[in-house]
C-alpha cells in the first residue's frame, strides 16, 4: 500500500468516456428525428411539383403510402389536359375500370386504369356515362366528369367496393 491509501472500486465518473458517448448518442439522436420529422430522411423522396394543366379544377387522384416491413408509393397520374372545345368524358380510378360513354345513338365502350379522357365525338344531346370499379377497394374514389368546351358540367364519385358511377349531361 502507498501512502496509506486503498484502492477503491471504480466511479462511473471516473470514465472519461462516458460521459461524452453520452452527449454524442443525444445529439445523434436529435438529428435523425429532426431529419426525419422535418422530410429529409429515411426513404422520403421529394418530387417537383406538377406543373399545372388546365384551368379548370380537376379532382385529384391520391398518393397512397404504405408502411410496414416494406414502403411502396403509388404516384399519380398526371391528368391529360381537357381540350377547350368539344365534349369530353374524364374518368379517375387508380385501379381498374370498365364502362360506356357516348351519346345514346353512339355509346363506346371503355376499359383501362387511371386517369382516362375520351371524346364524345359530335355530341349533340344527352351525353351518358357509367363506369364500374373492377375490384373491391373502398379507400379510393371511382370519379366521372363530363366537359363540354372545357368546363366541367356534371361530376360524380363513388368510394364503394365495385362502385359505378352513372351521370348524364344534359
């Protein structure tokens, strides 16, 4: 023994250490939740804006995300321009879809997914519509728009499982 001394156990504050692989695990931790809470982090990807495509507001798709083991995003279709003059059906499903447009004398059929626009060609009276969801979902809108001359004039959804949307102008 020196000097009369007894060595004791260690102190945890007699690890230099410690203390700052403290500090340094906190402000780690600040700055990935920053990250990832202010968008900066972890898979996010942020895409330009769309440019805009008509003047006539058209109703949006959405973007779904879903989270668990794996992420996957659906993106949105971008919605094909409504010409300024004519008659016009604009139908919106991120599935699939099936159904008729077209003026009573000359209805077209119509099968496809996203956002679709078809022209009623020499519309001169009552334009109809109906289409039909082709699955079971219920978390997106089936939606129909008839333009004529660029404007919207009769708009209709649907979130039910099979949904069928039937509208007509005039």
């Amino acid at each position: 023994m020196r000097h009369g001394r007894r060595r004791r156990g260690m102190d945890l504050g007699d690890l230099p250490w410690l203390p700052i692989a403290a500090i340094i695990g906190v402000v780690a931790v600040v700055i990935i939740a920053a990250l990832f809470f202010l968008g900066g982090g972890f898979g996010g990807e942020s895409s330009p804006a769309a440019p805009p495509v008509s003047s006539t507001p058209v109703p949006q798709g959405t973007v779904q995300v879903t989270q668990g083991v794996a992420s996957i995003t659906v993106r949105e279709t971008t919605a094909p321009a409504v010409p300024a003059t004519g008659t016009w059906v604009m139908v919106e499903y991120i599935g699939s879809f099936k159904g008729s447009y077209g003026m009573p004398s000359d209805i077209q059929n119509a099968e496809n997914s996203g956002i679709r626009l078809y022209e009623v060609v020499n519309a001169t009276g009552t334009v109809k519509a109906e289409f039909q969801k082709k699955d079971s979902s219920t978390k997106h809108d089936l939606t129909v728009t008839i333009y004529q001359d660029g404007k919207a004039v009769k708009f209709a959804k649907n979130s039910s499982a099979y949904g069928i949307v039937t509208i007509q102008y005039p």
